[in-house]
C-alpha cells in the first residue's frame, strides 16, 4: 500500500479542548476588564483606566490560562510564562487603546461607547491572545505537575 504525503498539517487535537476552556476565561476576564475599567474611569481618565484593568486582568488571564487551557502546573516557568504573558497584555493594550482614540475621535466619551469600543477590541485582541499563547508562550511546554514529571505536550491527546 502506497502512502500518500499529506499536504497539510495535521489538526492538533487539543484545540479543541482548549478553545472552549480559553473562551471561558475570555468571557470571564472581559467581565473583570469591564467591571474593573468602569470602577476606575470616574477617577482616571479612559487610557489609563483601561491601562489599570487590563493590566490586573492579563496576569490573572496568563495564570489561568496556563493552568486551566494548556495544562501547566507547578512554578517552574511561570515567571517566563507570566513576562511573554506581557507581550500578549502588550498587544490587547496597543488594540484597545486605539479602539478608544478611536472613538472619541469619532463618536464621543460617554461610557456607552467606551464600553463598547473595548468589547470590540478585547475580541480582536482574544484571536490575537490565543494565537500567542498556543504557538509561543506554551508551545511544546506540556502540561506539569509539581513534582517535575512530564505529560504529553500540549494538544497531544491524552486519551
């Protein structure tokens, strides 16, 4: 029997696990961003209320990520996780930093459409997010436990 190259890669498995657990924590870290962006926005103005919560967001976001979608435990490399997590935090701050320039260039500064400006750039921002992580920030980083031992690499399939 002749085996045919395939001309594509093949799907990881593990995507489709970790895309719902990822969007979980999205929609969850959204809300905190949102919720943490309207206490702050009376006290500061939009840029740096949105600094302020994206900031606290994204290193809970980084944490629960590594834990909950690409199976990381333990604190080996959770310090690099966390700086590369920046990176990402650093990305989803040039987006919806622009987003809210953008619209009190064009529409106003009501909280209405600030809120809305960060929902449209914290979803530009999750496709971006989820890319960085799985191909550069957990990419080969298997999942760990404590004592140093080793499962499958992330998107292997653990059946």
């Amino acid at each position: 029997m002749v085996q045919r190259a395939q001309t594509h890669a093949p799907r990881s498995p593990g995507v489709t696990r970790q895309l719902p657990v990822f969007a979980v924590i999205g929609a969850l870290s959204t809300v905190a961003h949102l919720g943490l962006f309207t206490a702050l926005r009376p006290l500061l103005d939009a840029q740096l209320a949105n600094l302020v919560a994206l900031l606290v967001t994204a290193v809970a976001n980084t944490a629960a990520n590594r834990r909950f979608t690409f199976g990381v435990r333990g604190t080996e490399g959770a310090a690099r996780h966390q700086l590369q997590g920046l990176v990402a935090f650093a990305a989803g701050l040039a987006l919806s930093s622009g987003a809210l320039a953008l619209a009190h260039r064009t529409l106003s500064d009501s909280a209405h459409v600030e809120i809305g400006a960060l929902i449209v750039a914290n979803g530009a921002a999750t496709v971006l997010r989820f890319t960085l992580l799985r191909m550069w920030v957990f990419r080969g980083g298997g999942p760990r436990t404590g004592e140093g031992l080793s499962s499958p690499p992330v998107g292997a399939d653990r059946t």
